[in-house]
C-alpha cells in the first residue's frame, strides 16, 4: 500500500470532516522516526519509533482478550511508569509466536538500547545514561500466529534511529501516521491544545485500525503524545476515562484482536503544578481536550472500516442502568443484518427491534420509540403514524445515519459508533494475509 502524502492533504473525506487532517504540532522532547523493513515486501514504511530523550511519563490499556500478543506481554512484565522508547512493527502481530517471539523482543531490545546510547554519547547534547532495556516497550500490529521478522526489525533498527527527528510538522506526523497503518486506507490524526498560564499544552495523537474491531480496544493502536507534565498515575486515570465513551464506544465487524493498545505519553516539558488530582480545574481543561482528541480517532477508525461506505452512531437514551443502554446499542451495531441494510439503504426498523430483542435487557414496547435521524419510525408498540417510507429511503442515501432508541425507562444513554457491511469487507478479509 503506497501513501500518496499530497492526494491526502487534498482529499477530503465523504463522511465527515474527521476525514480531514488537523496541523498537528511539534511535541517538546519527542522524536520520531519511520522507515520500511520491507516486512511487506513493497518498500512502505512499516516500522516506527518514538523515543523521549529525557523520558516520558507513561500509561496505556490495552485489549481484555485472554489470548495476548508478547509485545503486550513485554510491556506488561515491564512495570514501567516510564519509558524512553516505543518501537512499532506492522504486518506482524507477534501474537501466538511462542519463544521464538518473545526472545525477539529481547534481542531487539538490546539492539536498540545500544544504538540509542551510541546516539546520545555521540551528540553535543548527550547524555552519558545509558538506555536500557527496560526504558523500551513494544507494539506489534498485523497476521496473528507467524513467525516474527526478527532479523528484518533488527537491520532496519540503525536506519531508525539514525532518521529520528525533532522537527515535527504536518507532513512528517502523516508520514509517521502511514506507517502504523495495515489495512487501513488512511492515516488517522488527530489534535488538540490549551493555553495554561503563558504556556500552549499541546495533545497530538495517531492511530491505526479498520477491521476486527470491537469494544474494549480491538485490531487498533493509538498513541497519544502531550507536552503537559502529568504522572503516570493521573496519565492512566485520565486515559481510562477517555477511552470508555470513545474507543470502546466502536465497532466494525464485533471482533476483539490480541494487540490492541491506546496509550499516552508525556514528555514533561510544560509545568502544571505540583500534586495535581482529577479534580484540579487545569486537569479537567486537559480531559475534556483528552476525550475530544480521543473521540475524533475512534470514529475516524470507524469511518475508515473495511469496506465501510456509511458511519452510523447507534444511541439509546433514557435506559434504566448504563450497561443497559451500552448492551442494546451494541446489539443493535453488531448485527450484520442492520449493517447490511444500512449499507442497501434499506430503512427495515424492523432489524432494530431484532437488535434491541435479542439484547435481553428489559423493555416495555409500549414506551419504545425509535427514530432514524429526525424520523420516527415506531412508538407506543407499533409504526409510527408519521412514517414515510419514500423519505426515510431518502434519508439512508445519506453518509453518516443516527438510529435513536428512547426506552423511557429511566435516565442513562450510550452512543456506539459503527459502519455498514460492503462486499468489499468480504474482499478484504478472504485475502488479508496476502
């Protein structure tokens, strides 16, 4: 897959304005880098770095699946609250890959960390610490259960590391972007800031995914980087927090890969105060700014779904419990039966009575009301006097579709975001590995 960096700077998407690329800033005290390994065989870049040569306060959550990739298993065995580096393989998930796997990511560990220390002895700047190993954690994305291309990472890691850069303007972060990507048509980017004090925060993240993708993370990476300095400990609650409404709020096909991580880096160069909690003014500004930029990924991931051609959000309102509303609105976005129908612009509520049925949360027809956009197609137990078949066809034409369930049976709500199912989905994934 070749990244044509100026077709993308002009394209603008057809769904929403997610599609269109923000100018995303230089980050104080990161450098990146990305490079090709030739793990496709095709010369794209499919190996990135990000290294923070002062350190970087560090969280991430990663996939609830009980079958792990080892590069989440390195991280996890790390129990670092910070780090130097992150280096990102695609078109490999590491995933099922037994010893031979795991003593990869040692010797690339050791490789890097020794390349990475050359660098700094050697600059004017430089810093006679040593990087080692444990400063260095790993993400891994592509085919699950084949071997891992150890020696392929290992003879690009000198090549990484001699192109990382400081200098990070808009055409440099797609660069970085396209090179986490492995289904996916498009990079995904996303930017945000706040003025604290004299100082500008900035929040810059990336991220990749567009199939197998489901709730509590799914076949995605997201890396997030900020200026701000904030512990790892507030870094993960605010992340945890962001990430419920937004990357767990998403699915293309409701499956759940072995990989999957969303983590946040900060590289302390702006001070914010001392003793910092959730409930601070500055720390809730950040959050806020934490969501939106999180939110934007997360549908930008949607929107780019294998085969996807619709973005639809599926909300269910006054529910009678959270995880009420959230079961519904995912029973409803993972039916193949809506999503094929949404992708025919065919307007067959009668898919969302399947989708809230089948749910098994508690219902009372007789206070149901659903709506297709401002349309309401069924209330008080049966079709809606007002229903217009000819305008809700025209409705499905659109884009992007908003399926509403009003339960009325207490005060809580959820909004899943989801695409259609193509034949392209199908195209895609009898040929993935190829």
């Amino acid at each position: 897959m070749t990244i044509n960096i100026k077709n993308f700077l002009n394209e603008k998407s057809k769904l929403s304005k997610m599609g269109e690329f923000q100018n995303l800033k230089q980050i104080e005290g990161l450098e990146m880098s990305s490079v090709s390994a030739d793990l496709y065989g095709n010369g794209r870049d499919d190996l990135s770095l990000f290294y923070f040569k002062n350190g970087a306060n560090y969280a991430t959550v990663s996939t609830s699946s009980t079958i792990r990739s080892e590069s989440l298993s390195w991280n996890d065995n790390s129990h670092k609250k910070t780090i130097k580096g992150l280096l990102v393989n695609t078109k490999n998930a590491n995933t099922f890959t037994g010893k031979q796997g795991k003593e990869s990511l040692d010797i690339l560990a050791k490789n890097l960390s020794r390349i990475l220390t050359i660098k700094e002895s050697k600059s004017k700047l430089g810093t006679s610490e040593t990087v080692k190993t444990k400063d260095l954690i790993f993400a891994s994305t592509g085919v699950i259960g084949e071997q891992f291309p150890v020696d392929k990472i290992k003879e690009a890691l000198p090549s990484l590391v001699e192109k990382l850069k400081t200098d990070h303007n808009k055409l440099f972060w797609l660069k970085i972007a396209s090179g986490i990507m492995t289904t996916d048509t498009k990079p995904k980017l996303a930017y945000e800031e706040m003025i604290v004090g004299d100082e500008l925060v900035k929040i810059c993240g990336i991220a990749k995914g567009s199939g197998m993708i489901a709730p509590n993370l799914a076949t995605m990476l997201s890396f997030i980087f900020t200026n701000a300095d904030i512990n790892s400990n507030l870094l993960r609650s605010l992340l945890k927090k962001a990430i419920a409404n937004t990357f767990n709020a998403i699915t293309v096909d409701s499956d759940q890969s072995t990989n999957d991580m969303v983590s946040i880096f900060s590289t302390k160069a702006i001070k914010l105060g001392q003793n910092l909690s959730l409930t601070d003014r500055i720390i809730h500004k950040f959050e806020l700014a934490l969501k939106k930029l999180c939110l934007n990924l997360a549908q930008q991931v949607v929107v780019d779904g294998e085969g996807a051609r619709k973005f639809l959000t599926v909300r269910v309102i006054n529910a009678k419990s959270l995880s009420s509303a959230k079961n519904i609105s995912f029973a409803i976005a993972n039916s193949p039966l809506v999503k094929t129908a949404v992708a025919g612009e065919d307007p067959n509520w009668g898919r969302i009575i399947m989708g809230i049925g089948k749910s098994r949360e508690e219902v009372d027809i007789k206070k149901l009301k659903i709506k297709f956009g401002d349309f309401v197609v069924a209330e008080n137990g049966r079709i809606s006097d007002s229903y217009n078949e000819e305008k809700l066809k025209e409705y499905m034409k659109w884009d992007s579709i908003v399926i509403e369930v009003n339960l009325k049976l207490g005060n809580d709500a959820f909004e899943c975001y989801t695409c259609d199912f193509t034949h392209d989905y199908i195209d895609i994934n009898a040929d993935y590995r190829n």
